[in-house]
C-alpha cells in the first residue's frame, strides 16, 4: 500500500510503498483512512523531536484520523503504533482507543478538529478543573490549537477568554471567535507585561502553548498583577513553540496560589481520553465549532509537511 513514509527525520515523509497492516489482536481492526490530521504534534513525530519518539525508522506518521472498516462503520481513532501511523491508505486501530461515528458524519472535519479540541478540552476536564464562569488566559493563541482553544474555553463556559500572541492578523481572528481581549507579545518586556497585568491579572486558568522566555515574563507579570494572589491560579504546560525550558522565578510559587501542571500524551490517563472522545466526537458533529480545514491528498504529503505556507492551516491528509 501506499503511505507517507519518514525515512529520515531531517527530511518531510516521502509518498511510498509501506507493508499492508495485519490485525492482531481481539481488539484491533484494519481501516480504510478517510482522513487524518496533520497537527503540530504530527510533524514533531515526523521529525523525531516529539518527547515520545523512540527514534525507530521507517516510520508512517499520524496519531489519529477516521476510517471505515469493513462492515462500512466510521470510526474516529487514537494511534499508539510507533512505526504505523494514520497517513497510509489503511492502517490497524484499537477499538478501544475510539469511537464509532454517525454515518453521516464529516471525515475531513472530525480529523481536523478532534486533536486541535482536545488538546484544550483535556486540559480544562482533567488538568485544571474548569468551572463554568471562571476566566481563561491562551498563551499561544494564534496557532492551529491555541485558536481552536477559545472556541473550547467558551463551551465549557468561560466568562471571559484573552489570548496571548505575535501574529495580529490571528489574535484578530480569536477575538472574531469569541475572546474578549488580546496582548500583543511583540514588541518591549514591559510593554507585553503591562498589556498582561491590564487585562489577564486576574484569570483562574492560563493555557500555555508557548513556554520559554515568554512564560516567564507572563507569569511574572500575572503574578505581580493579581488583585489577590490567594486566588488559585493554574498554570497548564501544553506546548513548547517558545522554548523548551522556562525560568521559573521562585518567588511566583511562594507569593501566590499558582499551581504549574502539564497536560499531554501520558499526564492525561489514555482511559480518561477515550472517555471524552464521544462528547468531544458529538459536538464538532454538531457543528459547535468553527473548523478551517484544508485537504491536501496523500499522494502530495511531502508538500504538504514542506510547504512553508501550510505551516500553520489546518492540513488534512486524504486519500486522493
């Protein structure tokens, strides 16, 4: 069959030849890829970067999609292969790591939206306790899932939404879906922090896709800001675009109520994930979220990781 295929991790997956999947197990199904997402976390596992890459090659990236088995079901998957991925014309799921769609159900917009939502989602259910009425900072918000990251924030009932970012064109598009305020991080350290004392002293729950240098100084800003700094505050890691390691001043985590947690593959139990998909499944069928897919076939899927102009668009992998 057909695949793209990681070779080499300096190097975008290739279309290729790859050896057909073979169902083993009581659980495990042979499926038909319908779509599959090319999230940020798929490239970090297309270039080994990712912290869970065990440097095994080749490699077929992907770590979720939709696919029909041979019964005609759809089904929305999470992989844990580490060599077959979700970007080949077919490939073996658990399934027990998904869950059955309605047949009318949109591949394309599940694959692109599934991840992107419950990289939030899992972070607001699981890491952070959200409540309805509380207040939400995105750090990051001008990427794919820091964007999709308002939508999820005012679903669960976020009285107030800021985001955080250096593109203007995409804090415009965040405001546009829901937040109420955005902070520039271009420009002067005081300028930024002054911008995030003024509208995001006060959040309960900040969603930090960012991490580095730019933590930091928000936490710092934040921290030094809060109207009452008994008040908790969690500080959620969920990505790392800025930096792998932040600084974090000791005196945030004395002066003030401020819990750090991180949320991804492994801070999250995998039970606890399959048991969000069907609702997180329901409500993009339901069209609860706004979704900005553009589809890219399999067989241009170098383009697709190459191109610096899809570096940041929500890239769906279909079959043709």
């Amino acid at each position: 069959m057909k695949a793209a295929v990681v070779t080499d991790f300096s190097l975008p997956p290739q279309y290729a030849d790859f050896p057909e999947p073979r169902a083993c197990g009581e659980h495990e199904l042979v499926v038909e890829v319908l779509a599959a997402g090319l999230h940020p976390r798929v490239r970090s596992q297309a270039s080994g970067s990712h912290y869970t890459s065990t440097g095994t090659l080749p490699t077929v990236p992907g770590v979720d999609g939709v696919g029909r088995d041979a019964e005609g079901q759809l089904h929305y998957f999470v992989l844990d292969e580490p060599t077959l991925g979700a970007m080949a014309e077919r490939t073996v799921i658990d399934t027990r790591r998904g869950v059955v769609l309605p047949a009318d159900a949109d591949p394309v917009s599940v694959a692109a939206a599934m991840n992107p939502v419950m990289s939030s989602w899992l972070a607001l259910t699981h890491r952070a306790a959200f409540e309805r009425g509380r207040s939400v900072l995105i750090l990051g918000a001008t990427g794919s899932a820091g964007r999709m990251a308002v939508q999820v924030a005012r679903h669960f009932g976020a009285a107030r939404v800021v985001v955080a970012g250096r593109n203007a064109e995409r804090l415009s598009l965040a405001r546009a879906a829901g937040a109420q305020a955005s902070v520039s991080l271009l420009g002067d350290d005081d300028e930024i922090s002054a911008a995030l004392a003024r509208e995001a002293a006060d959040v309960d729950v900040v969603l930090d896709y960012v991490w580095g240098p730019a933590t930091t100084l928000a936490m710092t800003a934040l921290i030094t800001a809060r109207t009452d700094r008994g008040t908790p505050l969690t500080w959620v890691e969920i990505g790392s675009v800025g930096g792998a390691t932040a600084a974090i001043p000791s005196a945030a985590l004395r002066a003030s109520k401020l819990a750090i947690v991180g949320s991804g593959q492994g801070s999250v139990a995998p039970a606890d994930i399959v048991a969000e998909l069907p609702a997180m499944a329901a409500s993009i069928a339901a069209g609860d979220f706004t979704i900005d897919a553009l589809t890219v076939p399999l067989a241009e899927v170098q383009r697709a990781f190459a191109d610096p102009a899809l570096a940041d668009a929500r890239v769906v992998i279909v079959p043709r």
